[in-house]
C-alpha cells in the first residue's frame, strides 16, 4: 500500500518530465528558484503545494533585484543590522551579506507584502524559512541587535513577523524551528531538520553526535508541544532505507537529497504507507523496534529496516 510523499526538495532548474510526475507524489516541494509557469500548474494538478527557499535571516547583496524591498533596505540602512556587508557564519564565505533587523517597526509588514507579492508572481503556496532562529544570525549583527533592542529577545521579534505571516499564507516550513520552538513552531506546518539522522545511531564516545539521544532530547519534545507540525528530516547522500526507516521510527518523515532522487531503487520507499503506531519504541540494548498497522522498523547501529507493508 502506498500514500503520498510529505515533503521533497529541488535546488536545480527546470524539471524533466521524470521528475515532474516524481515529485508530483509528494505532498509539498521546495524549490530554490521558481518553476516555470506550466510545471507549477502541472505539479498542483497533482496535488503537490510548492514552497519557495528564503533565507530567514538576511540576504545577498548580488541577488537584490532594483526596484524591491530589500533594494530599499541597502539604500535606507536603518532597517539592517550591519552597513557593512558580512560573510561567513551561516551565510558564504564569499558573498556579501546583509541581516535584517526583525525588531524594525516596519520590518514584519514591509517583508509580508515583498514576500506575499513575489509567491503570488510564481503561483507558490508558501514558503520555507532556511537557517533560522537567533544561531543563524552573524555574531557582528547580532551584537548590533542587541544593543537596540535590549528588552526583546531576536526570535520573539521574529515570532511576531510569522504571526503576521500565518495570516496571509497557508503553507510555512521552517528549517530547525525546533531550536526555539515556542518562537517558529506555533507558526509552521512543517519543520525539517538538516543532516541530523546522517549521524550515527549510537556514538559511544559523544551523546550529541548520537540519533538515538538527539532525537528524544531535542525533537520529540518540540513534536509533542506542537503536535500540528510535521517533521521531516532532510539528508545528502544515498543512504535512504536507513535514513527513512529512522524517521519513520519516530513517525516522522525524510527526505534524502543526492544527484538522481527519482532513481526507482530507492525513491518507493517516501511513499510506502504504514499506517499509524501500534506501539511505543520497543527496546533491546541498542536496537530499537516499533510495529505500525501494516509494518514494522528496526533500527540499531548495525542495520535500519522497514518491514514489508501489509495490504
């Protein structure tokens, strides 16, 4: 039995005619650029809603078109945290970036509106907020905002602009909002975390470095206090079974990005439909077992399975 796909993600051009009715399956695809016009009317036909890449915390200098908000921010300034331009922390190392200042009295509407008019331009349904919270902010802004803005901590700020967000759009993804969660998850129907489950199952020598603490210390506690979000756990490289059979433990979704997501050997795995929980995780030493309606997963440090869906 199968379902539908939860989220997928596409930083390429133009899709091929494969990929279209691949990503088709899936519920919701990222993009980091805007599909042409007739593959965003074909991907809707097919029930996926498409979510536009947007860095949350400030932008490039070297893709501010004229005429835009964000041009208006350079050549204003009050509204962004550094006048000089900043590389690195979480943004390249060679591009010269710009972070905005949340706390700003225009802030939160003025992006709305810039936000709102470009998804409308492309026939977007929302958007996905990479890099956030106040961990992605480069420590040079982040000291300016600091000194304005003593009394108001930067994702409160940030929160009030997703509450003014959530009323104009019916689809937000934030990447690692489960870091401050009662500031992004209140506001978000998807939260992905990135490379989390590439980690190993259980590393004796680090805790921090093991799936098998991370996820109950810092995921399952956010999934339980919002429980309207839906976690998908994003990956690079070509371990899929384990990396799915690991989401699909904690009832949770994944998604692996590598250089032909739509080769058949693996891409039937996203949709295989096990229908809800059974059970709690059941555990032996370092192997951990949990049976689903129509299957069952395993995962320990030397294997990860998905047991066959039953019709």
């Amino acid at each position: 039995m199968t379902r539908r796909g939860a989220v997928a993600f596409h930083y390429g051009g133009a899709l091929t005619a494969a990929q279209l009715e691949w990503f088709g399956r899936f519920d919701v695809l990222v993009t980091h650029d805007p599909l042409l016009e007739a593959q965003v009317a074909e991907l809707h036909q097919r029930g996926t809603r498409l979510a536009l890449y947007e860095w949350t915390v400030a932008f490039y200098r070297s893709l501010v078109r004229p005429d835009t908000w964000q041009e208006r921010l350079l050549r204003g300034r009050d509204a962004l945290l550094n006048r000089r331009a900043l590389r690195g922390h979480s943004g390249a190392s060679d591009a010269d970036a710009f972070y905005y200042d949340p706390a700003h009295p225009d802030y939160a509407e003025q992006r709305v509106t810039a936000l709102v008019n470009r998804l409308k331009a492309a026939n977007y349904d929302g958007v996905f907020f990479d890099t956030t919270t106040v961990e992605s902010v480069h420590p040079k802004a982040l000291a300016q905002y600091r000194r304005r803005h003593p009394d108001l901590p930067y994702d409160a700020a940030m929160a009030r602009f997703l509450a003014r967000l959530r009323q104009e759009l019916p689809l937000i993804v934030t990447n690692q909002g489960y870091r401050a969660a009662e500031h992004y998850l209140p506001y978000a129907d998807y939260d992905v975390t990135e490379s989390l489950l590439t980690r190993p199952w259980h590393d004796p020598a680090n805790r921090w470095n093991s799936v098998d603490f991370l996820m109950p210390e810092l995921i399952l506690p956010a999934a339980q206090a919002y429980p309207h979000v839906r976690f998908i756990h994003l990956n690079y490289g070509e371990d899929v079974a384990r990396i799915v059979a690991t989401a699909r433990l904690f009832d949770h979704d994944a998604f692996v990005a590598s250089p032909d997501v739509t080769r058949t050997a693996f891409s039937d795995l996203y949709f295989l439909d096990l229908g809800r929980p059974t059970s709690e995780i059941q555990r032996n030493g370092l192997e951990a077992t949990r049976t689903f309606e129509r299957g069952e997963v395993t995962v320990s440090p030397e294997r990860a399975k998905i047991g066959r869906a039953l019709p």
